[in-house]
C-alpha cells in the first residue's frame, strides 16, 4: 500500500533541534535570516529552525497546552524569512497533508492533529498555529514536535486553557513500528500502551493498523513468528499473535512468550525468523554524490528507547541538484535521501507511523527545500535529513544515506 501523500548552538539557551553539539534547550541550526522588512521583535519562548537553509521558516514560542483530560494543544508562531509571502499550506501544516505530529518516545506512540485554517505570512511577519491533538497520558511530561520544514524539537508539556475546535477531522492516536535486522530475520517493536482497549486483551484498532504496517514490512514469505510480550500478559501476547497469524498467513509458525508484571515502555516484540540476512547496505544508488552533493552527520542522539539521527546535506556547486526525497516506505530498499542505521550485528530501519496518518516514517517530511518548488537544493544550500529509530545496543552506528556511496561512522551520544 502507497501512501506517499500522507502525511534537534550549544550553550545555556532554550532551543533543541538537530545540532552537530547535541540537544540545546535560543537560537537554532539554519536560523532564518531576518528579512530586511521585518518589524518583528526577536524570538521568544522555544524556537526551532529550518530543516532547510534555502526555506528560512522558523517556529518561535513553541508550547504544548493540555485543553482538559482529552485534547493537548500545539501553539506556535511560524515566522517567515524568505523574500516572499507563504502559507501554512506551502509547509504542508494545513488540514490537507497535515505534515505535522507528536511522538511520545518513552512510549512508542504518536499523535496526528487537527489544524487551524490557512493563512498567509507575509515577508518577514509571523502567523500563529494551532494543532489539536489527543492528549497523552496524565504522566506524559514533554513530546517530540515533528512538522514539515523544521527541525524536530522536544516540547514541555502544562496546563492550559480550552482552544477551539478549528476544524471537524479529529486528531488520531497511533504506534510506532520499529524494525531491526539481523543476520537471520528481523524484529518489530509495538508499544503496548495504544494496542489494547482498557485493561483487558481486546487489540484496539491501533493495533490493528500497527499490525497492517508490519505486515507491509515483512519481505519473507515463510518462517517462525514469535510474539513477546515484555511486561505484559501471555493473554495480550497470544492475541497479537492470533492477529498476526490472520494477517500473514498460514505459511509462517506461531509461537508466544507473555512476560506479567507493571513497567514503563511496555511493548510487544515480534520477531520473523526467515533465515534472510539484511546486514548489507539497503541501497544500492550513489546519483546523490554524484552529482555532487555532500552528506556529514550532524547527531546521533538518544531519545528513551530511540535514536534521532540527523544528517546534513550541502549542494556545495553552483547550480540546483535534484533531491527527489520521498517520505514513503518501499520493501527491502531505501528511497532517495532515507536514513538507515547499522551495527555490526544489526541493521535499524526508521522508525513507521501506523494508520492513520499522512506520511510513511519518523522522519523529514517531504521534499520541500527551497520555496515554490520540490525535490531540489538550490546552489550552496544544505538541509538536514533525520529520522527515528529503534535504539541500538552499541555505542556507535554506521549511518547509510540512500544516493550516497559511503556510509557514515557516527558515536551515539546521550539524550
């Protein structure tokens, strides 16, 4: 199934965005420049950055307002540097792509929106944003921000007031889906929290939508199925397995493994043994630097049970290049610009969003790099390329950028 259209300067400041220094808690990587117009005063509250330094956007007084027991707020004001006037729409935050969500990385879970109407920014101004989403869970203290042409930032969360509905699609709840290779199959990471209904073992249709986009996963066709279910029942694990049996097929065998008991970051592991050994570079295209363009990591960063890793990307010639990115999930291979992590045991593809949502993965977005057109990194631009992933046993990674012929030694460093 296609579904292309769905969809981190050190020091004691207050931004977090992709940085080659790490998380930091006032100004960001690729700040805009402020355009010669701008009566604008100067940042305020959490800010971030442009993911792209040819599209100067910025989101300043970032903050995550719970609107009682069921909603949480996103509020931002998206300032526009560029030389001409944009739209929330331009950037995919509208109800349309809705290129914008929360991921709860201590619990695998992530949240898509219902968005405020369009609106036009004009040179060197600002607009407010406001998103609505599922509130977490009462215990939940701060999400990572993900939305198109930005880069991700961590978000507190606090108290606010009531905010209006803006528009009648609701905001939806879903897993993420995490998979690592090795040498004889690959296991799929579930978080339980949004798989079952109540305390009971009855799969939610999170679950079931979690399960689809594993399935889409599975390349092998035979093999030993095994679902742990860490922390959890044998009750909530044989009934993943019985829907994992009605998704696959017959041609697998099914095996559980229910371990009791009350912890944070429960999840449900399945893994596929198919004897298929997935260790090699997942692609084998190298028309990214050979055109020219130059990929360096930027991080590499803990994030709970996950990495973000940012790579940035310069056209250092003088004249556009093609980067004809695609935030869409294809078997076995990697699109264009897609970020894969390697170990010397294990490979770590980026992390899935299941249904429902606008776009395939945890990671940049779309191909929006430069203002009014797609797919193209105007001369002496760079933009940063990240995404999620499941987190690695080791202490350093192999980084593989689909388009270039070398893959990158980066150290993982703490959250």
């Amino acid at each position: 199934m296609s579904r292309t259209t769905k969809r981190l300067a050190c020091g004691a400041a207050l931004v977090l965005g992709l940085t080659a220094c790490g998380p930091v808690r006032q100004a960001a990587t690729q700040a805009p420049a402020r355009h010669p117009k701008s009566a604008e005063k100067e940042p305020q509250g959490l800010v971030t950055g442009p993911s792209s330094s040819a599209l100067p956007v910025e989101a300043r007084n970032i903050r995550l307002l719970r609107s009682g027991r069921s909603e949480l707020a996103l509020r931002f004001d998206l300032f526009n540097g560029a030389a001409k006037r944009i739209s929330f729409g331009d950037l995919g935050l509208d109800d349309r792509e809705r290129l914008l969500a929360l991921v709860d990385p201590q619990r695998g879970t992530a949240y898509s929106p219902r968005v405020s109407e369009d609106t036009d920014i004009e040179p060197g101004q600002s607009a407010p944003l406001t998103a609505v989403f599922p509130a977490p869970p009462e215990d939940a203290t701060e999400l990572l921000v993900v939305a198109d042409g930005l880069l991700p930032v961590m978000v507190p969360i606090e108290d606010g007031d009531p905010v209006p509905a803006g528009t009648e699609r609701e905001g939806e709840t879903g897993a993420l889906v995490c998979a690592t290779t090795g040498r004889t199959g690959a296991t799929y990471r579930l978080p339980s929290d949004v798989l079952f209904k109540g305390d009971g073992a009855t799969l939610s249709p999170a679950a079931r939508a979690a399960i689809d986009a594993l399935r889409e996963r599975v390349t092998s066709t035979s093999g030993q199925v095994t679902v742990d279910g860490r922390h959890l029942s044998e009750q909530r694990a044989a009934a993943v397995n019985d829907a994992l049996r009605e998704s696959l097929g017959d041609d697998f065998t099914y095996r559980t493994a229910g371990h009791g008991g009350r912890a944070q970051n429960r999840r449900v592991d399945v893994t596929v043994a198919s004897g298929e050994n997935a260790l090699g570079r997942r692609s084998d295209t190298t028309d990214l630097s050979d055109a020219g363009l130059v990929a360096e990591v930027a991080s590499v960063r803990r994030l709970a049970g996950y990495v973000l890793a940012s790579v940035k990307v310069t056209n250092p010639t003088a004249a556009p290049l093609a980067l004809d990115y695609d935030n869409h999930y294809t078997p076995k291979e990697l699109t264009t610009g897609q970020l894969s992590l390697a170990g010397e045991q294990a490979r770590y593809d980026v992390c899935g969003f299941a249904e429902p949502t606008y776009f395939d993965f945890v990671g940049t977005l779309s191909q929006r790099f430069a203002p009014g057109k797609l797919g193209s990194l105007p001369p002496d631009a760079s933009v940063t390329l990240w995404g999620l992933f499941p987190a690695p046993a080791t202490s350093s990674v192999q980084v593989e950028i689909a388009g270039f012929a070398d893959t990158l030694t980066a150290d993982i460093s703490p959250g």
